[in-house]
C-alpha cells in the first residue's frame, strides 16, 4: 500500500495543483483513465469546500490531502480542521459568514457534487474537523518481468 499526502494552504490557487497531484497519482495506481476527470471533479470540489470551511473559521492550518494506493482500489481523503457542532450551535471563536444558512447551502451543495462524481464516499465530521473519503476501483500496473 502507497500513500502520498499533501498538505496545503488553506487559499483557493492551492486547490488546482491538488486536482493535478490527484490525478497523476490515480493515472499511476491504475485507475481507468475514463474515470481520472471525476477524480479531479470530486477532489477540486473536496479542497474547495476545505478550503471555505477553513477561511470562513479562521482556521490557519493547512488542508490535508491523502492519496492511498491499494490493492483493489484507489482511496483519496480530504480532510479539514473546521469544527462541527450540532446544526443551529455556534463554534466558538469562529469567524463564520453573515449568513450561515448560505454557507450550509453551499456545503451541501459541494457534498451533492462529490456524491454524484463519486460512487464510493463517506463524510465525517466533529469538533476536531472533518473528512471526506472517496474511493475508485483500480488495475494496478502489472509488475515488470526482467
């Protein structure tokens, strides 16, 4: 099992090179090549989203990325330090936007995104941050025979 991890800045031009690294690394783990643009769809969406949920909470840690090489599957995880609470709770110290219905909208709408690019995925969130899992079905290279 191979994993790359990746951990950026929590502003939006990081996002793109996130998509690239995403997509190389799916490529080399054997991931079928009709599927690489839904890879980069869905990990653009998932930074993005870290990347807001990151700014709009002040939060000045980096965006985490994971990108998991297995046998039968090629795993990516976003993950976010943006603390949770239970809907209509206020984080404390938190920066939020003017309007929280807006930011709750335009969460679920990334989320719808993601669900509909992506077959395999599991969202988790809590006080601590968040994590978004998406898997890909892969046929990993054929090792060289000398």
């Amino acid at each position: 099992m191979a994993t790359v991890e990746l951990r950026f800045s929590a502003l939006p031009e990081h996002v793109r090179t996130a998509r690239l690294v995403a997509a190389a690394v799916a490529r080399r783990s054997g991931v079928d090549e009709a599927v690489l643009d839904e890879v980069r769809l869905a990990v653009g969406e998932a930074c993005t989203r870290a990347v807001g949920l990151h700014q709009s909470s002040g939060i000045s840690a980096p965006v985490r990325v994971l990108l998991i090489e297995e046998e039968k599957q090629f795993s990516i995880e976003v993950g976010d330090e943006a603390p949770r609470t239970a809907p209509g709770e206020k984080v404390p110290g938190a920066h939020g936007a003017d309007d929280p219905d807006a930011e709750s909208e335009e969460d679920e709408m990334g989320l719808a995104v993601i669900s509909g690019l992506v077959d395999d995925v599991e969202v988790t969130a809590g006080e601590h941050g968040g994590l978004i899992r998406m898997s890909w079905p892969n046929t990993p290279p054929a090792a060289l025979v000398p």
